[in-house]
C-alpha cells in the first residue's frame, strides 16, 4: 500500500508539471480519452504495456477521487493554486526571455554600478575587553595619523589585525560576488582613496578604502557572467512587477476597504 501510494505521488508530480499535448488517442477510461502523450509522463515502466497498465490505475483512481468531490477541498486548492502559479510564471519567462538578457551596451552601464573595485582593509579585534581597549586606542592612532596624511596602506600594515595586514590591507578586486554586498555598497559609495569610518562587524571593527577600479574591458568572463545573471534577474523581477500593476489595475475586489488593506 506504502507503495502504490508513493507511486501515484510521484505520478501525480510528474504528470501535473507537464502539459499534456494531446496526440493519437489509445482509448477511454469511463468516457475520459486517454493518449499516447500521456505515457511519456511516466518514466519508471519498462514496458509499453506496464506504462498503460499504470496509467489506467492512475485515471481510476483520480476518478473516483472527483466523485468523492475531493478536488474541492482547500489543500488540493491551495497546491492546485501554486502549479497554476508556478506554470504562469514560468510561461512568463519563456515568453519574455529575450527581454531579459542585456545588451553589450547595457551590461556595461550594469558594470557601472558594479564594478570591480581594489581595497585596502584594516580590521581589528574586540572580542575581549582587552581587545576593545586595544582596538580604541589603535583607532586613536590611526584617525590621527588620517588626519597627518598618512597613507592607509601603512597604517594597515601597522595596525591590521588580519592576514592582508601584510600587504598593506590589499585584498584585490573585490565586487558582490565575493565581498559583502552591503559592505561593498558602501566602500564603493566612498570617494577614491577616502578611507571610510569604523564600522563594526561582530566583534570586529573594520576600515576600508578602494583605491582603483577595474575597467569593463578589462573585466573577467566569470565576473560579467555574475553580472549578467544579476541583470537578467533584475530585469525579470521588474516585467513581472509591471504584469502585476496591470493585472491589479484591472482587479475588482471587494470590499473596497480589502485593496486598502493588500496595498
């Protein structure tokens, strides 16, 4: 029984996440057609014969089920529901799938946005209250010699209390993609060579300057690849946010107070 139960949910998967085209016509089941389209569904029969047979099963039993009126209950809405909108959305997509990608042009203004930047990092410890006391008074010396215009890169070797201390806080080329895209946003947000103000990470307090840009040409295939992808998503997510305003321009629903409510 654990079986046949396990059968028809996989069965059931399969077969409502594909449409069914229909083709030439092998029979009926209590008036219902059944077609050879429907066999290519079921990908675990081994034979022809077997992938009837199953399909036969499958039928009476979702027959019976409609006359036991359970497709009307609310869990069988509610996932009936989620295909119906999972298939739309994905229609969408094949639909407008051009719409998405970037032009040459446009992934270069994306890259703009997001470039790839060189930083300098300096970070220091606060675990302990020991660590807290040092890291104060390091950040005294260190706004200090900012103001006597040190150079970053110095005070990182001084001070920083990471590995890339030892090359002057230089950490390479850093974007979304392998930098924290909050953290990124605002060093990029800083003028060049500026350095930016502490800014606390757990038990860490961090400073940062970029200091050089890669240009789009000089860019890696992965990174604009990343970009891309970025972009595509972006884009994506604003058709379908347009489809929506139309599709809630054209809604009526009632009561009025309720479209209060859901904006």
């Amino acid at each position: 029984m654990l079986k046949l139960s396990i059968f028809f949910f996989v069965f059931l998967s399969t077969w409502l996440s594909a449409a069914a085209i229909p083709s030439l016509e092998l029979g009926k089941i209590n008036g219902e057609p059944l077609f050879e389209e429907d066999l290519l569904h079921d990908t675990q029969a081994k034979t022809r014969d077997e992938k009837i047979k199953r399909l036969i099963q499958y039928r009476l039993i979702v027959q019976e089920a409609k006359k036991r009126g359970l497709e009307r209950t609310p869990e069988i809405q509610a996932e009936i529901n989620a295909l119906l909108y999972k298939r739309f959305i994905e229609e969408e997509r094949k639909t407008k799938k051009k719409e998405f990608s970037p032009t040459e042009k446009e992934l270069h203004n994306f890259y703009t946005k997001f470039p790839l930047v060189r930083i300098r990092h300096l970070v220091l410890n606060r675990r302990t209250e020991m660590e807290k006391q040092v890291a104060d008074l390091a950040l005294d010396q260190i706004q200090k010699g900012l103001k006597k215009e040190s150079s970053f890169e110095s005070l990182c070797t001084q001070f920083s209390q990471d590995s890339a201390g030892l090359f002057g806080g230089d950490t390479d080329f850093r974007g979304p993609h392998n930098f924290p895209e909050a953290v990124y946003l605002r060093v990029l947000a800083l003028s060049k060579n500026s350095v930016s103000d502490p800014i606390e990470i757990g038990n860490t307090v961090h400073l940062f300057q970029w200091f050089e840009k890669k240009p789009f040409t000089a860019a890696p295939a992965s990174y604009l690849q990343f970009l891309q992808g970025r972009f595509e998503q972006e884009r994506e997510l604003a058709l379908l946010n347009d489809l929506l305003k139309d599709l809630e321009q054209k809604a009526t629903v009632e009561p009025p107070s309720l479209w209060v409510k859901l904006k």
